[in-house]
C-alpha cells in the first residue's frame, strides 16, 4: 500500500472542517484470529476490553518488580532536572521535567520492560499480530505541581501529525506510584474508544514542541466532551504500585493536576502493530521526530 493512496483512503479525517464531528469508528478493537483464544487474557478480559476500550490489572507486577524501575525513575530525574535534552519535557509552567521520552531506546532498564514477555504476549493477543513501540516516555506527575493532561485520543494525534492509518494501538502505563483518586490519577471514558471526535483548527509547524507541555490542538470540543460524558461516564484508573492498564489508542482520556503532596508518577509505553506502520502524516506536514513517533 502506498503512502498516497492510504493518505486519500483517511478513514478518520481530523483537523481539516471549521466545524468538528463524530465519526463511527470502522476499525475492529480486538483483532482476533486463531491465536486469540490461545493467549494470556481470558475471554471475559477480552470482551471488557472491547467494551469498555481499556482493561485495568491492578498490581499486575509485584513491588519487587517495580522497585528496580522506581529506582531508575529517581535517578534519569536526578540526573536530567537541568537537562536540555529534545527527550526531556518540562511543565508547561515551570522547568520542572514533566516527561522523558523515548526510555525504550535510551535506557536499558526501560527498554527490557517494554520488551516483558507478560506485556507483550498480552498485547499481542489484543493486537492480533507482533508489535513494536511507537512511542515511550515516563511521566513525572510530582506533588503540588504536576500539571494536568486535557482530554484527548492519542489516536487523533498519531494519526494527524505521524500517519498512523488504522486505529490497530494501545497504551501501557505503569504505575509506579500508588494511584489514588486525588494525585491526578489517570480519567478515561469507557466506550469512547468507538467514536472518532474530528477536531477542529489547523495544525501549527512544529506543533509537538508546544503540545508536549500543553496540548492545544487535536483536543475535542467541549460539546463533543459532553456528548461522550453523558454517554459512557468516568472511569478513574486507581491502584497500587505495579497496577497495569491497556486502553485503546482512540479512547478518551485525560488527568487532572496534582495538588497533593503524593506524587503520581508512570512509565508509558505504546505498542503499534506491524501491519499499521506509519505513513505520510495526515496533516501533509513533516513527520514528528523519531524520539515522539518511531517510524522504524
């Protein structure tokens, strides 16, 4: 398949009317096939997955586990605060790091965790064929000044600004601190993952320098925010260390600020299928860069 022809076959066209809309996604969300029934995740997971777009595993590593990654969060934060690195993200308020992109590559403790054979067996079974990650990073959401996450599909964005066709992705965060329902846990709407919200606004050159800090394009309008609220509600991912969630590369999702001293940190890691590598951006712009968008 050709990169032009997937461009004029844009199954979800984003940032393109003055007006936004809500588009029925056509995309499967279990990709199932005869190794479906054979891995991991029971049926039951399966079928929660498809409905609700994400899938909750509450301590699904053991402390033990995580302490090693816990450890390397503490030191790449120690080591990166005055950082000018392009991976190293601040606040949109502040220099205080707000993530660090791309530890699958850079970092050899990260990059065996993404490589976990429990993680992947999982989502290859949701994906129904071998993955590769399209995006990596940790998430600092420090106590008192972590800032929040506005609501948005990631979906919208990879498919605008780094030419991923099809809706054939999930994201895997990792707690690494306790989740609580008041330390900016991470807010998703059950069911959202199959409606596709069509944003509004064209997008600016370079738009990822900004929008790392502080997304302000790609994000729904409040009148589409409200439709899918009152629809399938809020679901608040809370858990202890070591909780895994899988959600949907198009599900709505968001989180608040963190006011409380209790940090809210998490490694985050997204797997693309190998069926659904990237193509010409759909914005017809330059690709974001490797470190934000794998294209290899």
């Amino acid at each position: 398949m050709t990169q032009s022809r997937t461009y004029v076959e844009d199954l979800y066209p984003s940032r393109v009317s003055e007006h936004p809309s809500i588009i029925r996604r056509v995309d499967p969300v279990v990709y199932r096939n005869h190794q479906t029934d054979q891995g991991p995740l029971s049926a039951q997971q399966l079928a929660s997955y498809e409905q609700k777009g994400y899938l909750s595993l509450r301590g699904f590593f053991s402390t033990e586990e995580v302490q090693e990654w816990r450890d390397e969060l503490t030191r790449l934060w120690q080591e990166n605060r005055h950082s000018t690195s392009k991976e190293v993200v601040a606040e949109p308020s502040s220099r205080e790091i707000r993530s660090i992109f791309a530890v699958h590559r850079d970092n050899e403790v990260f990059q065996r965790l993404s490589r976990h054979p429990r993680l992947v067996a999982m989502i290859e079974q949701i994906l129904g064929s071998e993955v590769y990650i399209h995006q990596s990073r940790i998430n600092y959401k420090q106590g008192y000044t972590g800032k929040e996450f506005y609501w948005h599909s990631d979906f919208e964005t990879w498919h605008v600004e780094d030419g991923m066709p099809r809706m054939r992705a999930l994201s895997c965060s990792i707690a690494l601190e306790e989740n609580f329902h008041y330390n900016g846990p991470l807010l998703l709407l059950p069911g959202s993952h199959k409606s596709f919200v069509s944003c509004v606004g064209q997008t600016p050159d370079s738009h990822y320098e900004q929008s790392l800090r502080k997304q302000e394009y790609g994000v729904p309008d409040q009148e589409s925010l409200r439709l899918l609220v009152e629809k399938h509600g809020i679901d608040t991912m809370i858990g202890p260390v070591g909780t895994v969630v899988l959600f949907d590369c198009n599900t709505m999702h968001g989180s608040n600020g963190n006011i409380t001293p209790l940090p809210r940190s998490n490694v985050f890691m997204v797997y693309n299928s190998v069926d659904n590598r990237l193509v010409a951006p759909y914005s017809g712009q330059q690709p974001r860069p490797e470190y934000i968008a794998a294209r290899e």
